[in-house]
C-alpha cells in the first residue's frame, strides 16, 4: 500500500520548487494534496499536472482569513486534513546594516506567522480526522548563525521554536509537529542572484560537496509525512550533507 495512502495534505509554497517536489511525491504516494500558493498559474499548472489527486487552493499564508477560507474548502473537497508542510518561505540576503526593518518584518510574517497561522487553524480539522503530522520547514538556519541573513535566520529558530511549543500542546490530540532542517539546495531560492555567491562559498565546505536535489528533502518530509515516524514529534531532523559540522 502507498506510505500516504488515504490521507490529505496540504502544502504552503507548494507551487514550485522544493513544494513542488512535496507535492508529487506525496500524491505518488496516494495522498490527495491541495496546493497552497500565491502564484495562481504556477499552482494551477502544478495541480492539473498530478491530476485528480491534487487542487490548487490561492493562499497568502501571512492572511488569517485565506487560512479559514482554505481550511474549509479543503474539507469540502477532499475531507479533513491529515498533514500539513509548512514550506513556503523567503530569504533575503543583506547585513544587519542593510537590512530594513520593512525586510525584517516581511520575512517574519512569512517565514514565522505563516507557520504559526498554519498550525493554529489546522489543528480543529486534524482533531476531527483524529490524527495528524505537521512538517515545518525550517532551515540550518534555524540551528546556527551566519552573516547576511539575519531576518531568515530569526525567523528559522523562530519556526525551530514554534514546532517544539506545538508538539507539546498538540500531541494528546495524536498530532505530531517536527521541523526539517535543510542546507543548501537546489532550488529556485538558492539560484537567485542575490545569494548565488553565498550558495557556491558554502557548496565547497559541504562535507558530501554538493548542494541536495529536492527529492532528498521531500523524502525525509514523506517520512515524517507518514506513519512511519508515529513516535517522532517536537523534533529537528537536518538534512544538510553534513555541513552543519562545518559551522
């Protein structure tokens, strides 16, 4: 039987990308998926691409309403919601110095309440399916300091947080929390032209010396996605080829 057989799951960010990746993996998988992203094309395109299993649902995750509003159309399209990944998210990359405080505060919002929001108006409908797994993305960044990304950086150890306070709070309700801990990978982000020097400096001082392909961080989200990992919850699993001992 498929590790997701039965289950729904909606992922944040997962328009492209690294959510991309979640998305058809976790409908190979058997789950029925909604698609939540601010790129209306990009998301419908991805949903018609997996096929009946999968919808694209618009959602700023930084809007309490678009949340309330997605809760309810997910249940009246595919039932209540057994998993939830936390993975939209942004970076900006710039000294404390030059980061404003309008940067600071938008990665925050993003980063850190989409999660929080996430997790606040998930939990009554994994009540109802009486059981749950929430996967946050957070980041290496979430566990140790570097320069220039300060606001990521606050916001990781943020959702580092967030995960573990949750875990607690949730598990008599049989829902388990973890956050994931990716290095670098090859993603959209991580090819911007603002990073893209940073991303090829920390490429050389990954002990496995290469950045991971997203299908190795979606396997570790199915894992914890699934069954599998029924005794895991307020826990960081990093998935970084080792650089985190580099730092």
């Amino acid at each position: 039987m498929a590790r997701l057989e039965g289950k729904v799951a909606v992922i944040t960010g997962g328009a492209g990308g690294m959510g991309k990746v979640h998305a058809k993996l976790f409908v190979d998988e058997g789950a029925k998926v909604v698609i939540a992203d601010l790129g209306a094309s990009d998301g419908k395109k991805t949903a018609d691409e997996l096929g009946d299993q999968a919808v694209f649902i618009e959602l700023d995750v930084t809007d309490e309403s678009n949340w309330t509003k997605l809760i309810e159309e997910t249940e009246n399209k595919f039932g209540p919601i057994n998993i939830l990944v936390n993975n939209a998210g942004i970076v900006v990359s710039k000294s404390i110095e030059d980061t404003s405080l309008e940067d600071f505060r938008k990665t925050s919002m993003i980063n850190q309440d989409g999660v929080f929001l996430g997790m606040k108006h998930v939990l009554s409908s994994m009540k109802k399916a009486d059981n749950g797994s929430i996967v946050n993305i957070s980041s290496i960044s979430g566990m140790v300091g570097s320069a220039n990304t300060s606001a990521y950086i606050a916001s990781k150890f943020a959702v580092r947080g967030l995960t573990k306070a949750a875990a607690v709070e949730f598990a008599p309700h049989g829902i388990r929390v973890n956050s994931v801990h990716p290095g670098t990978i090859r993603t959209p982000m991580t090819e911007q032209e603002d990073v893209r020097e940073m991303v090829k400096e920390l490429e050389q001082k990954i002990p496995l010396k290469r950045m991971a392909e997203p299908q190795e961080i979606s396997n570790l989200v199915l894992y914890l996605a699934s069954d599998e990992s029924s005794y895991s919850t307020g826990t960081e699993f990093v998935a970084d080829g080792g650089l985190i001992q580099q730092m």
